[in-house]
C-alpha cells in the first residue's frame, strides 16, 4: 500500500511538473518565446505572425536581414552588395490586418520602414489576436532572422498560483501519509 501510494504521488507530481514546463515560459520574467525565425521573403511579398495577446501584455523582439548572396532562388552571382534596401515592418490588431491583405488602408499600432535590422518592443492596447508582418516590397528576395517574445503581467500571477496550488497539494499528501504511517504504526504496536 505504501508502495503504491509513493508511486501514485511521484507520477502526478511528474506530471505536473512536465505539464508546466511544457509551456516554454521562463519562470522569472515571465516570458514566453513565440517565434525563433529563418526565414526567406520571396520578391514583393510578405510573411505574418500571429499572437493571441491580452490587454497589457509586450510584445517584444528583434530581427536583422542576412545575406547568403542570392539575388534570387537559383543565382549564384554571390554579389557583394546582397541586401539592396530593407523590409517594412508592422504590428497590426486583426481588423487592421484584414485590410492590409486586401490592400486597403490600415492604422499599425507599430511601423518602420526600409529595415535592415531593428530591436523593438510594444505594448499591446486590448486583447486579441494581432500580427507581426514583415514586407518585402523589393524585386529581390530577403532573408530574415529574428525572434518574437510576448510577456505579460498575467503569466507569473499564473504560474505562481500553479506553484501554490502544487505546494499545496503536496502538503497535504504529506500529511496524509504521515497520518496513515501514524494509524499503521499505532496498529502494529498494540
């Protein structure tokens, strides 16, 4: 019985301690990395992320453009001078977004132009589902590397319930067990 009841409390506290941890958050600060980014933006073209964020929450990140020395997919020039101009970069909520896809005009909550790299970082007005854009409006391709960090000053309220409610639970097995051992011990003198 002790066997088992040992066995049953190290499994859950197993997973719980997986299912936290699982979330990629980093405990102190807070923050959770979104997205580590490779990528390569065709000619006139665009790539979005989106983020479901709440009121209060930052954005944050960095990006820069790299150079492989490709003008375009198959040249192998190796130019000197690759990054030719930069990309537009904007936050934009799901309303706003929806009108940049169908090319009408859209108020950013952040936008900078012609790019070659930028560390930034937004806080955001409400809660909803808002998307990062990069675009290059160049007749030559672009490679980006970057990352996209959210924060929020809900995640470590939530994980130190979590924790609470974990330390909780495991006082309390504590003193069960302690209780049983007592009941069992008591059986056994008489």
């Amino acid at each position: 019985m002790k066997k088992r009841f040992s066995l049953l409390v190290f499994v859950f506290t197993l997973l719980l301690a997986t299912g936290v941890e699982a979330r990629d958050h980093d405990l102190i600060s807070g923050e959770q990395l979104l997205a580590t980014h490779d990528i390569v933006i065709e000619a006139i073209s665009w790539k979005s992320f989106p983020i479901s964020c709440s009121e209060g929450d930052t954005l944050s990140g960095e990006f820069r453009i790299v150079s492989n020395g490709d003008l375009f997919p198959g040249d192998e020039t190796k130019y000197d001078n690759w990054l030719l101009g930069g990309i537009d970069f904007l936050i934009l909520d799901e309303d706003n977004y929806d009108l940049w896809v169908d090319d009408s005009a859209v108020t950013p909550i952040f936008e900078r132009f012609s790019l070659v790299k930028l560390t930034w970082s937004i806080e955001i007005p409400y809660n909803g589902v808002w998307y990062v854009v990069y675009s290059n409006d160049s007749i030559f391709m672009k490679q980006i590397e970057g990352s996209i960090i959210r924060s929020g000053p809900n995640d470590i309220l939530i994980q130190l319930i979590g924790l609470i409610g974990l330390a909780s639970f495991l006082t309390l097995i504590l003193i069960y067990w302690k209780k049983m051992r007592g009941l069992w011990h008591d059986s056994h003198s008489n």
